[in-house]
C-alpha cells in the first residue's frame, strides 16, 4: 500500500469522474422534468433555458466517494492497518476526525445554500449570512490559517472566514461562461495536487483528486454549448473546496527553500481572486452594489475585446494554468526562484489589464 498512492490517486480520480458523469446525465433529465431551468435574462448569454442541478451531481459524487474512502480507511484500521489510517489522518493533526467533520459539514452547508438561491433566489444578505455560518462551522472544528503572524485564534479565524467568504464568492461570479468555472476549478485542484507538501499529505491529494473527478464528470456535460449549469450550488461548493484545501494543504515546511511558498494558494486561484477583485471595484467605483449581476467580468471583457464566448474560456483556461504551473514550482525554488514566479504571474494579469484598457473607449468599464 505504502508504494501505490499514485494508482490509489488515479483511482479516485477516475471512479468520481465516472459517478460524476452519470449523474450529471440523470440530474438534466430530472432538472427538464421538474422545470428546474435557468432563464435567460439581462445579465446572461445563454438565450434558451437550461437545466441547473449539475451541483447536485458533483456534490452527491464527492460525498459518496469520500465518504466510502474514510469508511474504508476505518474499516482498515479496525483489522489491524493502523499505519493506513495514521498516515491519512496525519496533515489534519489533533482532532483530525473534528476537522474533517467540520470540512465536510461545512461544504453540505455550502450547497444548500446554493441549491435554496438556485430555486428561490436569496437576498445578498441571507446568501452572506450562510456563507459565514459554514465558515464558522469551519473554523470552529479547528480548521483555521494559521503561518507566521497568524497566531492569535481571533485574527486567524476571521481572516479564515474572509478567505472562505472569498473564494466561495469568486467562483460564483465566475460561473458566468459555459464551461468556465468547473474548468478553473478542475485546473486549480490539478495545481494543488503537485504543489501540496509534504507529498505524504494523502487526505488533501485524495480529496483533490475526487474534487476534480466529480467536476471533470459535470463539465463534459457543460462545456460550450451547456446542456446543463451548476448553478450556485455547485459553484460555491467549488469556491468553498477549493479555499478549505488551501488551508488543510502544507506549502511550506522546515527545510522547504522559501517561505512564500505559502503564496501558492494565491497563484494556482489567481483566475477567480482577479476577476472578484476587478469586478468589485468597477463596482465600486461606479457607486453601484458589489452584490448586483453584471457583464463586467473577466469573461465578458474578452467578449468585447473580439473574442468568442469559447474563445474567452479558452483563454482564461490558459492563464488559469500558466499561473496554477508557477504555484506548483513555489515549494521547490528558493527565495529568488519564487519572486520571479510571483513577478512573473502579477506581469501576465498586467498585462491582461493593458490589453483590455487599450481597447476601451470612453465611457466604458476598465480593469483596475
């Protein structure tokens, strides 16, 4: 077993992207019958209605995976593999099975949240209220960010909360192109998967590896043209996953050659922070809600730069894994490797704002 995590890891992959794939088929035959169907409307660039309950697909994917991989891992330990179930549990430290709990309730708390909007669109205040509540459930299980200055409980739990809030929040906004949030998704967890260290981290690369099976399944089934969306449930579900790994991943240990390594994170989610980032403040500088939908986003100013809906996404991919391909070299370079990586990924988004600042007119939004 000791030598065979990487067939362990394809396995995983490869059995979620199958159950993924399945039911995202049966949820848009069931989302058709029940009329569960996303609109078009002012803020939209689909223009007849589709199914919306590929969410459910992944999050019932991912929950029935991990969950029979921990019954097993117990299941082995009980018979006498204590190694197998020591070495899973390891990256979590004390009260690992409390952390992992508080993972998992918290992700179920997520996507319900986001199955009730997706049915009954919710206020920004309520969506807000439970997104901070499963946070909370988060932080209260002992899951926390917890590097260098960030050894008070009180200041590492709320910035825990803040990172959650914005991860889950800017996958969500980026769920605005066929294809384009679970892609950014399945890149990132691909980005994590060789950036994590130490490499015995089994727990966080297997549910990295399930993440992105049961997301991969779901996007055959979305990519341009969608036969079925996400929705916000399967959205916020990817944005809370992918902050919660981030925090259970270890970038940086004794003997790692940087400590900005940490910053890996930062690279391989660079995609949706940016597009969060630049979207708020267009919003804010135009006194308008930051809460309220638009066609400001990364996506959308490609479409007016010229390009095609697919080929937006396409392009968007590729930043997605330039700078996902530098956060995994992060842990490996010294001080001077990881600032040119960092330089390096801030001169593509540069540039990206020159481009798209070039091509407006007066009048019209700008990147920051």
């Amino acid at each position: 077993m000791k030598d065979n995590w990487y067939l362990v890891f394809a396995i995983a992959l490869l059995s979620s992207f199958v159950m993924s794939l399945f039911l995202t088929g049966v949820m848009r035959r069931l989302a058709l019958r029940w009329q569960f169907l996303d609109h078009p409307g002012e803020r939209k660039v689909h223009e007849t209605p589709i199914p919306v309950m590929g969410g459910v697909a992944i999050c019932v994917t991912f929950y029935a995976i991990i969950l029979t991989a921990v019954f097993a891992v117990r299941f082995a330990g009980r018979f006498g593999d204590e190694w197998l179930m020591t070495q899973v549990l390891v990256p979590l430290g004390e009260n690992a099975t409390t952390k992992l709990t508080g993972v998992l309730a918290g992700g179920l708390l997520i996507f319900l949240l986001g199955v009730l909007d997706d049915h009954k669109t919710l206020s920004p205040e309520v969506k807000l209220a439970g997104q901070i509540a499963a946070a909370a459930v988060l932080v209260i299980s002992g899951m926390r960010i917890e590097m260098f200055i960030l050894r008070n409980v009180w200041i590492s739990a709320a910035v825990t909360i803040l990172w959650v809030l914005a991860l889950t929040n800017a996958m969500n906004f980026l769920d605005n192109m066929d294809g384009l949030s679970g892609g950014i998704s399945v890149i990132a967890a691909l980005s994590f998967f060789l950036a994590v260290q130490p490499y015995d981290q089994y727990l966080v690369r297997i549910l990295l590896m399930v993440f992105a099976g049961s997301v991969a399944g779901f996007l055959y089934h979305n990519v341009n043209p969608a036969k079925i969306f996400m929705g916000d449930a399967g959205a916020m579900f990817c944005g809370y996953m992918l902050a919660t790994v981030a925090i259970m991943g270890t970038f940086h240990v004794p003997g790692t050659p940087s400590p900005i390594a940490v910053a890996a994170p930062l690279l391989a989610l660079s995609v949706p922070l940016f597009d969060i980032t630049s979207v708020v403040y267009i919003r804010w500088r135009k006194g308008e809600s930051i809460m309220k939908g638009d066609k400001r986003h990364f996506s959308h100013r490609l479409v007016r730069l010229g390009m095609s809906p697919s080929q937006a996404v396409q392009f968007i991919f590729l930043v997605g894994a330039v700078s996902g391909l530098g956060s995994t070299l992060l842990p490996k370079v010294g001080n001077r490797g990881t600032l040119i990586i960092l330089a390096q990924t801030v001169g593509v988004y540069l540039l990206i704002v020159l481009l798209m600042n070039a091509r407006n007119r007066p009048g019209e939004d700008t990147a920051p």
